[in-house]
C-alpha cells in the first residue's frame, strides 16, 4: 500500500487534531508526529500554523467559499439557492466550532492567530461578504428587493448556521431538533420572507 504524499499527510494530520483538541492546543511537533514527519517538513509546505490552519478550512470542510463564488444571479432559485448556503454553511460552522472554541478561550493565541492570518485573504467575515455580493446581485436582478438590506440578510443567514453549531455542541449528543436539511430550507424560508419583491 503506498503511503500519501506528506502534504496530504499533514494537511490530513492537522484537521484530526485541529477537530478533536482545537486550533490552540494542536501544536506543529504534533502535527508532525501524527503525520510521520519532521516539524521542518511542515514549512516546507505551509510558512506557519495558520496558513496550515487557512489549508485546513479550504481543503478538509465543507466548501462554503467555493459555494459562495460560484453562485450567479439569476441562476436556480433564490430559495433553492439560499437552502443550499444555508446546509453547507450549518456544517461548515458545526466543524468549524471545535476548532476555533479554544482559540478564542486564549487571548494571546487568538492574537497570533489574527495576525498569521491577516495577509492570507481569509476570515470568518469573507462569507457574509460574498453571500452579501450575491445578494447585491439578486437585487439587482430584481429577484430580492429593492430597499433589502442585503449585508443584514447575510448576517442573518449565515449567523443563524453558526449558532445553530455553537448551540448543540454544548449538549450530550449536540443533536438540534431539526434535520439539517429542515433547517436549511426553513432558514431559506424565513429569510427570503423578508427580502423577496
């Protein structure tokens, strides 16, 4: 059986850990042991933790920026279109959550973390900023209305998937009442209530 290549392997390694004890306490010596590598072979391919961390989101979760970016206006249905942000987003938020939890519990780590990531264009504000283009552009198709307030929207949508993760991991089985997809098109629903000419 041939092995992976050790980019996979660490990008592989990374996300286990980054999963199971959170962004803080995954260190690079553990990544590198957990990948059956050296900590140098790391840097060879990521210049630190973060842009590692940034690898992580892009290449291990849910695909919510690629959702985000390839939407058009005019394309499906709002409704459809929406429900589809909205279930990919509820589980990029619910696997992200673990990961970010302890970071924000440590100050210093989370300012270390902010300034890796500042020139790497990433973020957590980078989805309501492309959901809110998208919506500029339905406006503009004519397909929400005209005095929507799109950025509110936005925040709306994608801020109800991340409590919907912050909320149920705290309890035993993290389980929320409603199926992913029921939620989804619900949120989309609800929304679109407000928005739609």
């Amino acid at each position: 059986m041939d092995q992976k290549p050790a980019r996979v392997r660490i990008v592989d390694a990374a996300h286990e850990l980054m999963l199971s004890i959170g962004l803080a306490r995954t260190t690079t010596k553990e990544i590198a042991r957990a990948a059956g590598c050296s900590e140098a072979a790391l840097y060879k391919y990521f210049s630190s933790k973060e842009e590692l961390f940034v690898t992580v989101l892009a290449e291990r979760l849910p695909r919510l920026g690629n959702l985000l970016g390839e939407l058009n206006a005019g394309e499906g249905t709002v409704e459809g279109n929406l429900t589809e942000i909205s279930r990919v987003a509820a589980l990029f938020y619910e696997q992200t959550f673990p990961m970010a939890a302890s970071l924000y519990a440590e100050p210093r780590l989370k300012r270390r973390h902010e300034e890796g990531v500042g020139g790497l264009e990433a973020g957590p504000h980078l989805p309501i900023r492309q959901l809110d283009a998208y919506l500029r552009a339905e406006q503009g198709a004519g397909r929400i209305r005209a005095d929507a307030d799109t950025y509110a929207a936005a925040s709306l949508l994608l801020g109800a998937c991340a409590q919907r993760a912050f909320a149920y991991a705290a309890l035993p089985g993290g389980t929320p009442p409603q199926s992913l997809d029921d939620f989804a098109a619900s949120l989309a629903r609800t929304l679109l209530g407000g928005v739609r000419p």
